[in-house]
C-alpha cells in the first residue's frame, strides 16, 4: 500500500504511526503511573477510606500491585479528636473483582481505650437499605489487642459483612495466639429494623476459649469490677434499642475472679481470694442485673472483719462465731444463688460441712445462708 505514496508521504506516516502506536501509549503508561505513585492519589485514597470507615486514614504509600489488587504501606486508623493511633498495619492489601472484596492485613495492632470507636465503625457498615455490591471479607493473620490493662495476640482473624434493605449482620471469628482451643471465638453483629426503629445488637461466644474481662469491660466501656486476671467463657448477648441497653448471659463462667475487685465499691475492708461464678442465665437491663441463677466458688483467702460484718449484714447472713479476729481466715467461700423479681435466694453448699454454710474455715463454719429469701437488691435496708 505505502508503494503508491511518496517517499516523503511514507515517512511521515511511519513517523506518525509510531508517535501514535509507540510513544503516546507509552507516555499515557508512564503518566497513569506516575499519577498512582503521587502524593495526590495517596491522598485522595486516604480521604475515600476515611469517609467509609468514618475515622481518619493514614499511609505512607499507595500502589496497584496488579490488576484488582491495592496495596496500603503504613496504614493507620486515627482519631482525629485525640490523634491517637486506633489500628496500625505496615501493609493493607484490597483486592475487588466483580464476584467479592476483601481486605488483607499483616501484622496488625489495634488498640481497644477511651471511647467505643469500633462499635460505630462496623454499624457504618451495616447500614441499613446501603446493599454491598460483593461480599466483604476482612481477614488478618496475627493481630496485637492492646488495651489498658492488659496485651494479647489473636491470630486467624476474619469478618464477613453481609448488607441488605431489611437487615444486615457481620461475623468475625478468631483465636487467641496461646489458645490450646481449635474452636474460634466467634462475635455476630446484627442490625433490623424493627416497627419502624433499628435495632443493633451482637452475641459472642467463647466456645473453649476465655476472653480476658478487663478487654471485655475497656470494649464495652464498663468498669471491670472481676479483677486484671479474670476470663470470661461463654455466651454474651447485648442489644442496643433507642431507649435502651439489654444484655443476656447464657451457660458463661467467669475465672479468677478477684472478691476484692467485685465487693470494694459497696463495702469496707479487703479480701484476698479468687473465685470461680458460673451463670446458668443473667439478665440485664439498663445497665442493672435483674435475674441471675448460678453458683459462686472460692478458696482459701483472708478478709478483713469489717468487710465479712457488712456482707454478712447485707445479705442476713447468720453466724455460731461469738468472736472473730482482725483478720479473718477461711477454707472456703461456697454458695449458689437465684435473684428474680421476688427476690435474693441463697444457699451455701461448703464441702465437708452441714447444708447451708456459706463460709468456713478448716475446723468450723463461719457464715450461714438467709432463714429465707432476701427482698430485691434494690429494697434491701
């Protein structure tokens, strides 16, 4: 075809069919690259996430790794109140194809303090009528939980987002790092709208696994009243309404829990004991304990006298002792326990000893149960 054209047609031509075919789309590459690799596209890939996830994002690079796949050096979670750093990853990978998306995270630490800044951020997600356009997924290997009374490793990290007009839920699922238990630990999160209202809650369950109690309170934002060594194992339900916050236990016990830490704020003195509380059910609602069954457990421990007095009176708790020391030194602190509407009822099961001691020592009983069953908590005089 080029033999009809002039030799000076035919370069020009060549010329321009190079500049077309060779260097523009080469320029445009070299361009779109450099565009990607700016501060700009970092920036504006910091705004877009801080938008979905309604915290500040931070990185330090953004970089396509190939077709679908976004790769996030230095990313940070920030709360733009404090400056604080929530989660930190050194390398966040997004990958997006037309069936489903997921986010991959490396080593990873969040930190759990101050506000309640996760529970939000997971109910952004589950907007109700906001309809995911693929499944979402969340997974990361390990994760350091730090919070303020406590450090721990979680490994096998994943949550699954699941949106819709009506309803929408997520399930997360993981194991402590020095965890013996094969079964995860397994958190749901479900949003409904209700009569017109939506309603939030989440259910956790421990499975064989023991999740610490001071993570539990600092998530909840709650006062830890069981003490730095106390474990919860489970299951926990909360719901979230307008008017209202109710939570529900089912077959949960909670370890080593510190007799000092639970008791300081109400009465006098100092106890030195760990003890072991299964909850066959307890129910709460705002914020108050209004019906709970189950059985109390402790060892060897002392107690200062003032403190054993004002339980024993709070409780009408009877005692044979016609003195008692300074310090008070029992074998066992034994009891089960039935609060509903009609009252307190308590019984003490103590090993060795007659049916109704509720404490003793090595050679005596110490404290009785009630002659009967206490009026409500909140009636008591």
């Amino acid at each position: 075809m080029f033999l009809f054209f002039r030799d000076r047609t035919r370069r020009l031509l060549c010329r321009s069919l190079f500049l077309l075919l060779g260097v523009l789309p080469t320029g445009a590459v070299l361009a779109w690259s450099v565009v990607l690799h700016g501060d700009g596209y970092r920036r504006a890939t910091c705004e877009s996430l801080s938008i979905a996830l309604g915290r500040e994002v931070r990185v330090s690079r953004v970089r396509p790794l190939r077709p679908g796949v976004l790769v996030l050096e230095d990313f940070e979670l920030i709360d733009p109140e404090t400056d604080k750093i929530l989660l930190r990853s050194p390398r966040v990978e997004i990958h997006q194809s037309d069936r489903a998306q997921s986010i991959e995270a490396r080593q990873a630490e969040i930190r759990i303090s101050g506000h309640n800044w996760w529970l939000p951020m997971i109910e952004r997600q589950l907007h109700i009528g906001q309809r995911l356009p693929r499944p979402l997924r969340l997974s990361v290997e390990t994760i350091n939980v730090i919070w303020p009374e406590g450090k721990q490793t979680l490994r096998r990290g994943t949550m699954e987002f699941n949106a819709g007009e009506e309803s929408s839920s997520a399930m997360a699922t993981w194991l402590w790092d020095d965890d013996r238990a094969d079964e995860p630990l397994q958190l749901e999160m479900r949003r409904v709208k209700e009569s017109g209202q939506i309603v939030s809650s989440f259910a956790l369950n421990t499975r064989h696994g023991r999740l610490p109690c001071s993570l539990l309170a600092a998530a909840m934002e709650l006062e830890n009243r069981c003490g730095i060594a106390a474990t919860f194992q489970g299951t926990l339900e909360v719901t979230f309404k307008p008017d209202a916050c109710d939570a529900r236990i089912v077959a949960g016990t909670f370890n080593q829990v510190d007799l000092n830490a639970l008791v300081r704020r109400h009465f006098p003195g100092q106890c030195s004991a760990a003890a072991t509380i299964q909850i066959a059910q307890a129910e709460f609602h705002r914020g108050r304990l209004e019906a709970a069954a189950g059985t109390m457990k402790a060892g060897a421990g002392t107690a200062d006298r003032a403190l054993v007095f004002a339980v024993a009176k709070a409780l009408r708790l009877t005692s044979d002792l016609a003195t008692w020391p300074d310090r008070v030194e029992f074998a066992e602190l034994a009891a089960d326990f039935e609060l509903s509407s009609e009252g307190l009822k308590i019984s003490g099961i103590c090993d060795r000893h007659p049916p109704g001691v509720v404490l003793r020592s090595i050679g005596e009983s110490m404290l009785w149960q009630p002659a009967g069953t206490l009026p409500p908590w909140w009636r008591w005089e």
